[in-house]
C-alpha cells in the first residue's frame, strides 16, 4: 500500500501526544534522536544532561549495553509467547530475582506492562482478597491528596490530583488523605520532615465514617513523586501500617518511581522501614527499555487465593504482553546492572552531596520550599501573580536551552537524575537552574 504525503505536510499532526499541550509543543517540537548515560541528543545535535531519568525511571543511565544485547538477543530467540497458561523460563527467573530483592514476604509477582496497570492490578487483588476471606463487602479505597497513581480506572479513582479525575468520573467509591505535609512546619526540611505523623490519625477518622469493614485498601505512594515529591514525615507510614492492620485494611505502597535504587535501597519499603502487603513498580524495573509494570503481593494476600480448588484460575486477570520475553529479558539484564554496577550504593553515596546542593538553591530568587529524599527532589517557586505556572515553565525552558532537562509542574520543578550522577553532573543541574531563576521573572 502507497500513502501520499502532500508537499506542505505536518509530520506532528497525528500523534495526539500524552499529558502535553499539543498545539503548544507542535508549535516548537522537542524531540530527542539518541542517549548515552547521562545524556540525551537532540535532533539537531545537542547534548542535554537528563535531569529526570527519562520520566524517572532510567535510573542506572541511558544506553546500558546489557541491556541493549539481552533485549536484541531476545528479539532473535524468541519474539513473543503468552502466560496464559504457558510461559518461557526467563519469567519465573526474573519473578524469582525480584522477590528475592523486595522488603518483608513481597514475594509473589503479577507480571504488567505499565504503572498504571501494576496499580490496577494491585486495586484488583485487594478487593478479590476480601472476597476470597468472605468480606465481599470491603469495596472502598483510601488514598491520598496529590497521590499520582497511573491512568487507568483505579489509578484515575485513587488519584489525589484534581485534573487527572475530574473530566472523567464517577470513579471507584474513594477517600483521600490529606498530604502530610505543612510548610509552616516543615518547609525545606531534608529528608523525611521532623513534624507530621500525625497526619496518619486522619485515617482513623475516615474509617469511622466509611466504617473501616466497607474499606478494601490504604494506596499511597511510600513517597509523593509526581504530585511534588513529598516525603512522608517520620513514624507517618508506621502508623498507617498499624491503623490498616487493625481494622483488617490491606495497605498498598505505590513504588513506581521509589522503586529500583531511588532512595538507595531496591524499594522505598526498605529505605524507610515499612512493609505493605502489595507492591506496585514499573519504570526502573527495566530501565525505562521496554515497558513493564509489576504487581508484588505478600504470603497472606497470595495464600488467601491460593485456597481455591486446584482446577480453578484463582485471579481472573492479566494481559497479553503479562511478562512478556523483551521485557523479562531487559528485566533481568537491568538488575544484572544494577547489581554489577553497584547502582544502588552508588545512589546511596551521593544523595547527601546532591542534598547540599539541592538546598543551596534557596539563596535563588523566587524559591519558597525545596524538598528531598534519596536522588528525588522538588524546588517550589512563588508564582508570577496573576499567572500561574508562567515561571516554572520559563524556568523549564531556560534550563533546557542552557542543557539540561528538567521537569516543571506548574511552579514547582521536579528531580530524579539517574542514579549513576556524578558531582560535576550535580553541579551541571544545579548551576543551570540558578542561572535560569537569576533570568526569569
Ligand atoms: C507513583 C506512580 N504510579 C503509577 C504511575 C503510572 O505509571 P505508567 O505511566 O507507567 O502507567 C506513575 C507514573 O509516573 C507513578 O509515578
């Protein structure tokens, strides 16, 4: 089949592009043409140092050759089988190697292609648990003010960000926290915030009013990544585990971005001291290489659909591409990266050098809050009055024309290099984002 392509024709016209305004971008296209470890090349030929890992999630770098020669040598062997009632080797391998890195008995894996369908799927199995013990009635889902949680029907029910829900409802039947954060308290503290656990207690009032044997789960993400990058204040996740446990709640982290060495341990449930019952991850699982989202479930959640008659598919759910042979295959060269590379404690190592200079950003104009957790952070800027987002869009463009991409929300600039940044990398980010708040208005 011949298409014609008239002589004046728009290459950027047919793809609706995701979570962009598209007129805006087509306007003005940024687009990328090739990376290598830190850095990205644009398609006339400059280099940009990748401030946010992609979307946070090429966490040991771009390009890394393992994972380029397994997903190639893959594609060669064996191009696709299902895992509806078959599969190939390399998908309990990598289901194997994984539960072996996850905190507590998250040792069961439920194999996605996305975030949002880990989060899904997590959705899902917590209220098929409840079924599964006979309390069928434990429908409802408590999550949290600016939680981001993909975009599918649960993750949009779930989510915490009014503009991601509000064209689409009526959503799932959910409950928000609110974001543990007070910045009277709190603002520019480094790390998890002294003050704040008692925002937890608040789970305890919406239980009462729900009536706690209505609720299926407790979703948050262990740290807020998208919504602003807010991590939870000291001892706030312990007392959430404890109110979930009990009134007999499932409490579901998300780690989709904190996943895979972002705050220096494989999970945000190691780092910070706290073991839900599901897991969510996507993003780092492969380093960004091909998509894949898992779905990770403890020995009480996964024995209770274990009791089901022998014969019978006890989870009625998944995908085609459910662990798919490229993903797998870039699954288990990543964490062969991971490991080889010592990517984690790397990470770990410079988080305190990256704190230093995050901070000192607050001697800039128009800074208000900088936050920060492992090799995540969030730079608040007071907004133009009148005009809201107007600066940290100005602020996003200035960095990228001065080399380095950087990710604004609104007037908040978000954070989340991969994790093998050097420190002239630290001081490359840092000095451009000054340099851009010294010349916006
Ligand atoms: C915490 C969290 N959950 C879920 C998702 C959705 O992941 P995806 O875009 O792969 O569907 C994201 C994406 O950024 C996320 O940050």
């Amino acid at each position: 089949m011949t298409s014609t392509v008239a002589p004046n024709h728009d290459r950027t016209a047919a793809f609706w592009m995701p979570f962009t305004p598209n007129r805006r971008f087509k306007a003005s296209p940024r687009l990328f043409v090739g990376a290598e470890g830190m850095r990205y090349e644009t398609e006339d030929g400059r280099q940009v140092l990748d401030a946010i890992a992609g979307l946070w999630c090429v966490n040991a770098g771009h390009g890394q050759r393992p994972i380029v020669e397994a997903i190639k040598a893959q594609a060669e062997r064996l191009d696709f089988v299902s895992s509806f009632q078959m599969s190939h080797p390399a998908a309990f391998e990598l289901a194997d190697r994984l539960a072996a890195m996850t905190p507590g008995d998250l040792n069961h894996v439920f194999f996605s292609n996305s975030g949002s369908e880990a989060v899904d799927t997590a959705l899902k199995i917590a209220r098929a648990y409840h079924v599964a013990r006979g309390e069928g009635g434990r429908r409802k889902f408590i999550s949290r003010l600016k939680g981001y949680h993909g975009v599918g029907w649960g993750g949009v029910s779930v989510s915490g960000i009014g503009r991601h829900r509000r064209d689409f409802g009526p959503a799932l039947e959910v409950d928000h926290l609110a974001l543990p954060y007070d910045a009277a308290r709190s603002a520019f503290s480094r790390g998890q915030p002294e003050a704040g656990a008692d925002y937890a207690d608040e789970l305890s009032a919406l239980f009462q009013l729900h009536d706690p044997s209505t609720v299926a789960a407790v979703i948050v993400e262990a740290v807020t990544g998208s919504g602003g990058v807010y991590p939870p204040p000291k001892g706030y996740l312990e007392r959430l585990r404890a109110i979930c446990d009990a009134h007999g709640v499932l409490l579901i982290f998300d780690e989709v971005i904190t996943g895979f060495g972002r705050l220096g341990e494989p999970f945000a449930g190691q780092a910070l001291g706290v073991v839900p019952d599901l897991m969510t991850c996507a993003k780092g699982m492969t380093n960004g290489a091909v998509p894949m989202g898992a779905t990770f479930a403890g020995e009480k959640v996964f024995d209770a659909f274990m009791a089901a008659p022998e014969s019978q598919i006890e989870l009625p759910h998944g995908y085609t591409y459910s662990a798919h042979p490229l993903a797998c295959a870039a699954g288990l060269a990543t964490l062969d990266v991971y490991r080889d590379q010592d990517i984690f404690a790397r990470a770990a190592a410079i988080a305190g050098a990256w704190e230093d200079r995050i901070h000192a950003l607050r001697a800039s104009p128009h800074v208000v809050d900088i936050r920060n957790i492992g090799l995540l952070a969030a730079i608040d800027l007071a907004p133009r009055p009148g005009e809201p987002g107007a600066r940290g869009a100005a602020c996003g463009q200035a960095a990228f024309d001065a080399g380095v991409l950087i990710r604004t929300s609104g007037d908040t600039i978000m954070l989340s290099p991969p994790l093998i940044l050097s420190q002239a990398d630290i001081d490359q980010i840092t000095g451009t984002i000054a340099s851009a708040l010294d010349g916006v208005v």
